[in-house]
C-alpha cells in the first residue's frame, strides 16, 4: 500500500514539475495551475495523436486532416498563451473621420482605436509549436534547433523573455549590455527545460505514466 501512495507522489511531482517547466516558457498561458496545464494539454495531445492515426489509415483526406491540425494547434497555442495579438490598441480614440478616410487610415487600420505599432515592434516571439503527424511519435512538439537554442531570461523569478534573440531583447528593452544585466540588473539566464524525444524535440504533453 505504501509503495502505491509513493509512487503517485511521484508521479504527481514529475507532472508538476513538467508544468513548471512549461509556465517558465510559456508564462502567458492561460491556465496558471502547472498540473491542470499539464492534465488540458495531455487531452489535446490524444486528440492530435487520434488525428494523426486517422489519417494514417486514410479516415480522412489531407485537405481535412490540416484543416483538424490547424484547429488543434489553434487551441493548444490559446492554452498557452503562445500567440501573438495581430492589433494590439494603445487604448486612445483616433482622430480620423468614420467613412472612406477611416477605411484608409493607418494610424488605427480601419478600427477608430490607435493600433499600438510599437508593442507589435517589441512583441516576444511565439515558440515553434507544431503537430506532428507521424502515429508513431507524440503530437504535440517544439522545433528542435528553437530547444537547442533558445534561453529563458528571467528577472525577479519571473520569465521576461523566452527565444533565441536575447542580446537583441535586452539592448532593444534596457540597453544594457547582457554582463551589465546579469551583474547589476538582477536578470538570469537559464537553459530551456522540457521533456525530450530522442530527435530533440520538445515535448508538450508526454505521458509521464510510462516512466514510473
Ligand atoms: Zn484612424
């Protein structure tokens, strides 16, 4: 009996772990609850994974199956927060007049709110995300080189900045130089840290129940 609560200790500490490892990349993800995360997205990966058996035995034609995939990445990138906003407003009115001078106007693109230009400037990239359409590997992944490659900045414990152009992050948000930000700013670099497939893939929603 002991041994049965211990090992859904640990099974419930690696999924808790894997959250936390997903909220350090994606710290805009809309559920904040690390094993929640963990529980929704290991839902959708058995739909992509389902998806992906289909096609493969010829359910549903190519056309269908990326439309589905499109869907599904859709939703697992809300999840995660991992989308970027096509017209962030600044929150102030434009003083264009409605009619033909609005529909032509690029200060707020036809909207009559003024379009943030330079939050779309500064904006942090989206991770790689992508379905894999291969049955005999898991759905939901992250590109390889963007795993190898990428770092995480982060200041106060918080995330700021998560890719693969961190120099150009710092020099374009503080102007510092990244020594001056680690010595003085109180910034920290870490390596990304997420479940791996023997490719180098970044896995999403591994199922942890096989390793234990
Ligand atoms: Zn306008």
């Amino acid at each position: 009996m002991a041994t049965t609560t211990t090992k859904r200790e640990q099974l419930y500490e690696q999924i808790r772990k894997h959250g936390e490892d997903l909220l350090r990349i994606f710290p805009q993800a809309t559920e904040q609850d690390p094993v929640k995360l963990c529980k929704k997205l290991r839902r959708m990966e058995t739909e992509g994974e389902r998806q992906a058996v289909a096609y493969c035995n010829g359910d549903h034609d190519m056309e269908r199956h990326e439309t589905l995939t499109d869907q599904l990445l859709a939703r697992v990138n809300k999840l995660l927060g991992n989308t970027r906003e096509y017209q962030p407003k600044t929150g102030a009115k434009c003083g264009c007049k409605q009619g033909l001078v609005r529909d032509n106007c690029p200060t707020c693109e036809g909207t009559g709110q003024v379009v943030d230009f330079r939050a779309i400037r500064t904006a942090p990239p989206t991770v790689p995300v992508f379905i894999n359409s291969d049955p005999r590997g898991h759905a939901l992944k992250i590109r390889d080189e963007w795993v190898r490659d990428a770092q995480v900045l982060c200041r106060d414990g918080r995330t700021v900045y998560v890719g693969t152009k961190l120099e150009e992050w710092i020099h374009r948000h503080h102007s510092y130089s990244v020594v001056h930000a680690l010595k003085h700013e109180g910034f920290t670099i870490k390596s990304v840290s997420i479940h791996r497939d023997w490719g180098g893939y970044g896995i999403i929603a591994p199922d942890l129940t096989e390793n234990s």
